[in-house]
C-alpha cells in the first residue's frame, strides 16, 4: 500500500512537471512574440526632440506612426492611436499592419482582412497571410499559396506562389518551384532573379503572420540620412557613404538617424545623440527607435 506522503510527493513531482512544460510552451510563445512578453514589466510611449512625453508611456507595445495613426497593444489586443494617443481604432486584433494607401490588414479569429481608417472591414477577413497595400495590390496568401488582391479584394493574379512580395517599380518577386522570379501587375512573368533584394526588397515577403516581431527587427544593418550604422570590435558608431567615420564607435548599440538624431544604447539603456554625437536626450530608456513624423517610441519600466 502506497503511503499517503508518497501519494503526495507523486502529485508535487507530476505539478511540477506539468508547471515545467507550461513554462516552456509559454516561454516558447512569449520567445516569438516579446512585446507581449514585456507587457507586465515595461510600457511604451512616444517623446519628442526634448525628450518630453507626447504620449504616455501606457501600451504593452507600439509601433511607428505611419500617417498620424499608429498601432498599439492594450490587454493583449491592438488598436490604432491617433498623435494624442487616444485610441481612435479601438485594441480588437489579435495582429495588425500599418496602413498603406488608405488599408490596413488585420487579424482576427485566426484570418486577415482589410480595414479603413474609420476601422470598418472594407475586406472581409478571409485570408491565411495578408502584406500591406502597394502600387495598388497586395499579397495574399490562402490555402498555403500566395496571389495578389486589389483594394476591392478582388484576386486579380491568382494565387500561385509560394512566396510574395509586394510591388515596388511595377514589378514584385515572387517564389515559385523553379526559384525566384518576377512579375508585372498583370501576374506575367518576367525575369528570374537569384535574390529579391536586388529589387530593392529588403524587408522579405512582410505579412502578419511570417514578418519577426517588431522588437526583434535589426536595424543596425539600416542607413538613415547619409549615416549608416558601423561596428568595430565591441562598439558601435557612424559612417558616412564613403565609408569613413563619422562619430567613432564608442557605443554599446546604435540604431538609425531619424530627423537628426538616433538612439543608441550605452550603460544598458538607450538616450538619442545628434550628427555630432553629442546626447541631446540622456541615457534613460530600456528601448528606443529612430525618430519618425516627429516623435519617437521608448519603452521606460512600467
């Protein structure tokens, strides 16, 4: 017979256990998506040139502001803030994208569709994968291959491809079994091409559910306003297009110029220095990006 503190120690050992595998599915998750992960702990806003708050630090994550809307997460679910950093779409997607001549994908119930700036589907959601609105079209993918869409939602290239990017210059890259290759609006296909970036596509076939999550982007491989990122040894710093230095390396972390200045991470924490690299807003941040439309998003402990 099996005692009773033996019974007890086998359920302790078995919570355990189970507790383990909980943490690792969720670290697993919280891994893929960390703006969630740092919702209990850290909060994001936006400052201005001074370093003044324009919008409190109140979201579990937000992004840039792309035509005076941004996205932001509020109890696990995005919406979409105005510059006052009211929500004028209100949190309701499980994902989202920014907006792009006058669209934004969305997901919800597991599928993307389209909203307008009022936060009306203009675009049921119907689709696996959805990229933003460009040259008129967007990539879409369903049932495990890729078409494009026009602002009506209407497949005006068929879905064919394994992989799509959406169109700069009239032509977009497209994977198909043979390997990469392009296309005009009209879905014919063009030249084969050994790497889509030589098309000027340097962010990779974006749609909400295969673009990396937003604070794991690296943007140290960017150059902003004639300075690009450089590192030598341990540090970072600045050079120009000639490739000579501009502000030596002497920082921890550095990511691009945005309206003349940029964050960079120095200490464990993030301040924003000019062309000089001179601080023109102190070391205090845990995370902070590239100016954009006149402000900036930090994240500061919550």
């Amino acid at each position: 017979m099996i005692s009773s503190r033996l019974v007890e120690r086998i359920r302790t050992v078995a919570l355990s256990s189970a507790t383990m595998v909980t943490l690792i599915i969720v670290g697993a998750i919280l891994w893929m998506h960390p703006r969630e992960a740092d919702a209990p702990r850290y909060a994001f806003g936006f400052v201005n040139h001074q370093g003044e708050w324009v919008i409190e630090p109140s979201f579990e994550f937000a992004y840039d502001f792309n035509a005076d809307l941004a996205m932001a997460r509020r109890d696990g679910q995005l919406g979409y803030v105005d510059r006052s950093g009211r929500f004028v779409i209100a949190p309701q997607f499980d994902d989202a994208g920014p907006f792009s001549e006058g669209l934004a994908p969305v997901k919800v119930s597991g599928r993307i569709g389209y909203i307008d700036r009022t936060g009306m589907f203009v675009i049921s959601p119907q689709f696996d994968r959805g990229g933003v609105f460009s040259e008129g079209l967007a990539q879409v993918a369903k049932d495990g291959f890729y078409g494009y869409i026009n602002g009506d939602g209407e497949m005006v290239i068929e879905k064919q491809f394994l992989l799509a990017y959406p169109f700069h210059n009239g032509r977009a890259p497209v994977l198909v079994k043979g390997g990469w290759t392009t296309i005009d609006q009209e879905g014919t296909i063009l030249d084969p091409v050994d790497d889509p970036a030589s098309l000027g596509q340097r962010s990779g076939p974006v749609s909400l559910t295969n673009r990396p999550p937003e604070s794991m982007t690296p943007y140290e491989d960017r150059t902003a306003e004639g300075l690009a990122p450089q590192r030598h040894g341990a540090k970072w710093g600045f050079v120009d297009e000639a490739g000579s230095w501009v502000i030596p390396p002497r920082f921890d972390g550095v990511r691009p110029f945005g309206d003349g200045m940029a964050p960079v991470r120095q200490g464990g924490v993030y301040g924003f220095i000019n062309r000089d690299g001179d601080w023109v807003i102190q070391p205090q941040f845990h995370q902070a990006f590239p100016f954009q439309e006149g402000v900036a998003r930090v994240m500061v402990a919550n």
